[in-house]
C-alpha cells in the first residue's frame, strides 16, 4: 500500500529556503511538517554544514520560524517568527547569546534581507494608512464599513486589502529602531539591496499580479524609478557585483513567458537579451513561494533557474556576448537559489517522483548534484512512473503516469486524469498530493502540459489564448487515447479531476462528453462572465484570456463558459471549494452546483471554511487539506469500483 491522505499531509516533511553562509561553509534553511492535533503547519531553522554535514535544528523559541538570513560577517543570522499574535523578526548571534528581537508587527513580515554592511535589515510587511496601527475593533465595535474605489481591493490568500499594501520596512541591526520606506498604496515584494546598500530593488505588481514593474529605491529618500512597462511582468532579478546593472526575467507584455533583460543603472535603459527563452526562468508562486532569484558568478555571467517542459534547469548567460549555456537539467521540480561567494555550489530544495523536498547542492566544477539533507529519511515517499509524448498539431504533449502502489504491468488498474491550473502553469516530474493520494489509492494517475502550458516556450503558452475549451480540450482527449492504450490502463473505469482552470476544463469535459465514469472539480471556473467581477484578477484576466469584456463580446464568453452545457453532464460530479476564494470565488462552485442539482444531475458540493484559493491544496489546515485528498479518492473509489 501507498501512503494515506493522512500519512501524505502530516508524514511528509520538507526542507526549504536554503541560504549558504557568507564564508560558504555553512547552510541555514528551514524544515516544515504538519503535526497531528495542530491547526497549523509548524517550522523551524536548521543548520548543515556546506557538504551537508551535522544537520541539526538550531535551538530557537517559538514554533513558526522561518525565513533564515546571515548576517554579512557570518557571526548572526536573523528569522521570522509568527505567532497568532503577530510577526516577529529575531536576529540571533553564534556566539550563545540570546536572541533579540529587533522589531514587531501584528501583520506578517516576509522576505528579510540584510544590507552589505550588516547594518540594517530590510523587509516587507502590510501596512493600512486607513488603520496605521493594525488595531481590531473592540469587542462590542460594528466591523468597520469598506468603501471600495480601485479594481484590486482584494486578493487570494490575503482577502480584503483596499489601500492595505506590502510596504518596505527597514529595522536597525542594533534594534534601535525601524522606518517605513515605502508609501505609496501599491504592494512592494521581496527587497534586494544593492552591492553598496544605496538603493534597493523590489517588485511591485499591479492588478493584483497579472503584471508587475520592478521599483529602484532610494534608501536615504525614498524616491523611486520604475523598471518595464507598466502592462508588462517582473519574475525575478539580480544585481551585478559592481552594482551598474540588474538582470531582469521580464516581458513587454503579459504572454505567461519571461525572456531576459539587462538593466543599465546610469543610462536607465532596459535592453532585451533573448526573445523566446527555451525555459521559464523561475519566478515562484505569489504569496506561496518567493521566486528563484539569479545568481551573478563573476562581472559578466548568471546563473537562473528555471522549468523547461516540466524539468528543472539551471542555465548560465553572459550579458556581454548573449550566450546561454544549459548547466545541469533534473527529472525534478525544484526551488530557491543560493550560492557560496565563489559561485561554484548553488542549492536548492528539489521534488520528484523518488524525493520529496530534499536539500540538494550543485558543483559548478564537477557537474555533480548532491542531496544533503532528506527531511522524509524514514518515510517512504518513493512513486515510480513514466513519461510520454504524442504530436497532435504540430505540437509535442509531454504526459507524465504516476503508477498505483504496488503496481504490477500484468494488472489492469482504473486511471485518473489529472489537470492543471492557470490555464499557462504546468505540470512536471514532481507528482502533487493529489497524484500520491490516488497512487496510493490504487490509481493510475495520468497529468500532461497540454497547449497553453507554461515552461514550454512562448508560442506553446500562446495557444490558449481566445481558445478554452478548444484545442486543449483536445489535446487532453488524445492524452487520455493514448493512455488508454496501455495494457495496464482500464478503460472501463476512468475519472477526471482538476483544479482552478483545470477545475474549469472538467466542467467543460463533461459537458461535452461522458467518457469518463466519475468527475471531480475544485475551485472550478464554470461562467466566465460572473468570473469577470467576481474574481481578484476577473477584470484583467478575462481580457486577457478571452479577449474583450463580457459586454463588448458576450457571445464568447457564454461560448467557453462550462456552465453553457450542463443539460448534458451525466457524469457524477464532486466540487471542492474553499470559501474564502478570491482567486476562483466559491460562487462559481455554487454556480455549479446549484445548476447540476436542480437538473437532478448526481453531484457533491464540498466547502472549506476560510480556505483561499491557494490554501485549500497547499498551505491551508492540515486537517482540511487530509479532508480534501479522503474526499478525492473516496469520490473515485465510489465510481470507478474501488469502494471497499
């Protein structure tokens, strides 16, 4: 047997964050894992040596910490430390004395980063010019009344903001103070200090995060120039050593894939490297996941990481000659990006179907990767599979098959397509706990990157554009064919799942066919029109996708919208939703649901009280995201045959 729903979500631990010591002997990072009878997921900070030696927690107070930074002399380091009270940020020296608490928030601080000379640390936290103080009302106080005048009060993971925004913070090394850097009623992610600590750049997205801008910042003033059009998108950045340029991973314009850009600080001209990069430099997961940021090794050459069909790769550019050299290619999804001072061993934390979460270290000189620390040692996380490819259009689809615990080839097993979101993310090498669920189930888990998917160049992710429901629809169609044709694939029992936009593509599947036995659907999107106000990104993401408003070209949007064909489900249909969704609100899931009911239609409507659209599967209550994976597999196994 595979692992349980239960075992998956509180069994697995991963390490991440990882940061190489200034003297490159050393390495902080963190280690998270979910504990039985806790509300939430607890982390701490450990320590390994740079060959992964002695790896051990570093004795600390609290149980939420995270978020490790060396000071420049290697002689302290700061973390994050989150309460439910609020957010602390600690600086703790290795000489054994005791922590001390720089400063305090009641909002949580992230992306700490210290200045060159260690003087001062810089930092993002929310702050409200409406209610500078964070306070609650009082416990008899009505809920203050929200007057709503900009497109993007809100976003997922976060909820209501209005002019509430991530500002920049700087705190005094000593604690003797902090400043608020930043003002203006936009949100400023993820500080990097310039080499002399005169400036630092930061992102700065706009409608809530379909494009983003990168802001130069003064640090004596507070003045800003910004870099890239307003309409276009920032992944990740990097100072040069001597300061005078920044590499950028950007676009003119939102097309769901970066190119490289080189920044010139005197001339303020932002000159384009590549056109059509063959992998997505790596730019993380909004309010998930910090992105990947490039490492320069000498005055004229970085090192990004970045996904390429589903792998991860590290590649090597020099801005001088425009060169671009593939360093190392993994079957793995991995991410984070440090480096020692001479730029020869890079680490990150890496997934795939043989680990998960593990800290890993690449030799420049030798090639070599080495894991050096298993946070799973003990727990047996290993899944076997394989990779397919069909053409169809003119295009290569990459699958990936997650085979069922212990799977025998002479076996007939019942299979599950899985789905991705976006509809431009991507699936690859690392199964999801969704994939390791069904596997463990019993399940023959198929997922692929069907046109529209990110990591697969420009012109591949452009193909969804103005075509949901079309020739994705599809390609995923010819992924199921071929899948179909394995021996050990019954085409007998099948079911389909996704979420978000692969939420939406399973409502769009059943209403367009009954090839599959079962069908479960999460944070889907079913009415494109509702979705247009509804949704944090609707107003730009809509446009963008399908082209025009719901007013100007209303035909279109009913045209893509599931919700159009369900007089024609006969498929048993489960929604999983959470109710605090501002990405995909659960008001497209009651769309849903309310229509298949009253048509007397089988279906199963799941809500998860305050989850977001990313927490529900990722970050959110252990014992909610168990709940969601028993639900999943409990949905197949009813359909498809495997209910004991």
């Amino acid at each position: 047997m595979g692992l349980t729903p239960e075992q998956i979500i509180y069994d697995i631990a991963s390490a991440g964050d990882p940061r190489v010591s200034p003297d490159g002997s050393q390495v902080l990072f963190t280690r998270s894992q979910a504990v039985r009878g806790r509300r939430v997921a607890l982390s701490q900070v450990w320590i390994c040596g740079i060959d992964g030696s002695n790896p051990r927690p570093v004795e600390l107070d609290g149980e939420r910490n995270s978020a490790p930074r060396w000071a420049p002399d290697a002689n302290a380091f700061s973390y994050v430390s989150n309460s439910d009270d609020g957010s602390a940020l600690v600086c703790r020296a290795f000489d054994g004395g005791p922590a001390r608490e720089l400063t305090f928030h009641l909002t949580p601080i992230a992306s700490p980063a210290w200045s060159p000379d260690g003087s001062a640390i810089a930092y993002t936290t929310a702050y409200d010019p409406e209610n500078p103080q964070a306070s609650k009302p009082g416990k008899d106080d009505a809920p203050r009344v929200r007057v709503v005048r900009r497109l993007d009060y809100k976003q997922d993971n976060r909820g209501y903001l209005n002019n509430d925004r991530q500002q920049v913070w700087i705190v005094e090394a000593d604690g003797s103070g902090r400043r608020r850097l930043t003002d203006r009623p936009v949100d400023y992610l993820d500080p990097v200090w310039s080499p002399d600590g005169s400036q630092i750049a930061a992102k700065v997205p706009n409608r809530n995060g379909m494009h983003a801008q990168l802001a130069v910042i003064d640090v004596a003033t507070g003045a800003e120039r910004m870099v890239g059009p307003y309409d276009g998108n920032i992944g990740c950045w990097a100072w040069s050593v001597d300061g005078s340029r920044m590499l950028i991973a950007a676009d003119d314009v939102q097309t769901w894939q970066y190119d490289l850009f080189l920044y010139d600080l005197r001339s303020g001209n932002l000159t384009r490297l590549t056109d059509d990069l063959a992998v997505q430099p790596d730019s993380g997961f909004p309010t998930v996941i910090p992105p990947s940021q490039p490492v320069w090794v000498d005055h004229a050459r970085a090192v990004f990481h970045g996904q390429r069909r589903g792998a991860s790769e590290l590649w090597e550019i020099d801005v001088e000659t425009n060169s671009l050299t593939q360093l190392v290619r993994w079957n793995a999804q991995n991410a984070g990006l440090s480096a020692d001072p001479a730029g020869r061993y890079l680490l990150q934390t890496s997934t795939s179907l043989e680990h998960a979460g593990v800290l890993i270290r690449y030799d420049r000189t030798t090639n070599e990767t080495t894991t050096l620390f298993d946070p799973n040692a003990g727990v047996d996380v290993q899944l076997s599979g394989e990779q397919l490819t069909i053409a169809r259009g003119g295009y290569e689809i990459d699958i990936w098959l997650v085979y069922p615990a212990g799977f025998d080839p002479a076996q007939r097993y019942p299979v599950v397509l899985d789905i991705h979101g976006g509809p431009n993310s991507w699936y690859g090498f690392a199964p999801s706990n969704m994939d390791r669920a069904l596997a463990g189930a019993g399940y023959l888990v198929a997922y692929s990157n069907p046109r529209g998917s990110g990591s697969c160049g420009r012109e591949f992710t452009q193909q969804v554009i103005g075509d949901w429901g079309g020739e994705d629809y599809l390609d995923l169609m010819a992924v199921m064919d071929r899948v179909l044709e394995l021996p050990y694939a019954d085409a007998s029992r099948t079911g389909v799942y996704g979420y978000s936009y692969g939420g939406f593509m399973v409502s769009w599947i059943v209403g367009h066919t009954t090839r599959f036995d079962a069908a479960v659907a999460g944070a889907p999107v079913v009415d494109l029109v509702s979705f247009f106000g509804q949704a944090d990104i609707g107003h730009d993401f809509g446009p963008l996708q399908i082209g025009g408003t719901p007013w100007s070209n209303e035909a279109e949007y009913r045209f893509r919208s599931p919700l159009t064909y369900m007089e024609a489900v006969e498929t048993p249909v489960l929604i999983l939703h959470g109710e605090s969704d501002d990405r995909v609100p659960i008001g497209q899931g009651e769309q849903l649901f309310a229509t298949l009911a009253s048509m007397g239609k089988e279906v199963e409507f799941v809500r998860y009280p305050n989850g977001s659209h990313a927490s529900v599967t990722r970050t959110g209550f252990p014992a909610h995201r168990t709940d969601y994976l028993e639900r999943l597999v409990g949905w197949f196994d009813r359909w498809l045959g495997q209910e004991s």
